[in-house]
C-alpha cells in the first residue's frame, strides 16, 4: 500500500488544504492527514473539531470516492516520526509560491537526512487555491470579514459560530 502523510494544522482546513488532498488521494491508496497539536498553540478549533470538519469536508467534496482513503490522526512531535509510525512512504506538501518552496526544501533536506525511507512529494496549488492561508483566514474572520471564497461551506459556518 503506498501511504502518504499530509501534514499541517489544519485550523481551519482550507480551500487550499483541500486541492492538495485531492492531488494527494489520486497517487496514493490512503492519504493520513496529520493534525499538529502543540500544547503552546491555542487554536481556534480543537482536534476533535478539526477532525470532524475535516470528515465533513471529504465526504461532502466527494474526494473519498476519487481513488484512495483518507484517515485522520494527531501528532505532537517530529512530521517524520509521525509519517513513520503512519507506515506512510511520503510527505505531502503543498507550494504555492517560491517563498514555499525555499522553506519546504530545507524541510525537506532536513527530513531526508532524519527519515531517508520518506520522501517528499510536492504538489502546486491550484491557481485559485494559491493566495489561501488558514492563518489569512482566521484574521479574516476574526475581523468580521466574509471566509466563505477560502473555505468550504461547512468551515465558514463552524468558523461564524467561533467568532460570533
């Protein structure tokens, strides 16, 4: 079974996050999406929020049904140790410009050296997906501006619910 790690914290998840798990899901048979959780952060959902819009957001974008499966766990240490207790083969990382691909290549050297069994499979985002970022979202939203170009429905409504 080839099986990738996607990585991120996913809070919220994102138009962006979305078009990269649908590149995703069309290579490998499962892809584990990977929910950082630092004890330090407070973010705006919990893991169990994100988990479950996150199920949400697969089964109401159809992307299960596309090619490969989809888990989701959290992680609170090192991506490549958590890509390897996931039995994943890659990492998956999204670029949307070259200030990404500066910072995910020396991630990506880095992990090499760490796990060299996991590779790192990039994929562009879509050019509409390209300016979206959780954390652009987040402000947006906390300033009382409309999220709903950057998030599925499911996320804006979850996100007015916080803010409101």
């Amino acid at each position: 079974m080839r099986r990738a790690f996607y990585p991120g914290s996913f809070d919220p998840i994102t138009n962006g996050h979305l078009d990269i798990l649908r590149q995703a899901v069309a290579i490998f048979d499962e892809v584990v999406i990977g929910i950082g959780v630092h004890p330090g952060k407070q973010p705006m959902f919990s893991f169990d929020e994100r988990a479950r819009l996150i199920a949400e957001c697969v089964e109401a974008e159809s992307i299960i049904g596309q090619t490969g499966a989809i888990r989701v766990v959290a992680f609170d240490g090192l991506v490549v140790d958590a890509a390897r207790d996931a039995e994943a083969v890659a990492l998956v990382r999204g670029l949307r410009d070259g200030t990404d691909l500066d910072y995910e290549m020396q991630m990506a050297g880095m992990n090499g050296v760490m796990r060299p069994e996991v590779a790192t499979i990039f994929f562009p985002a879509s050019p509409a997906t390209r300016p979206i970022t959780a954390t652009l979202v987040r402000q947006i939203a906390l300033m009382g501006g409309d999220v709903t170009p950057f998030v599925p429905g499911n996320i804006a409504e979850a996100i007015r619910g916080k803010v409101a």
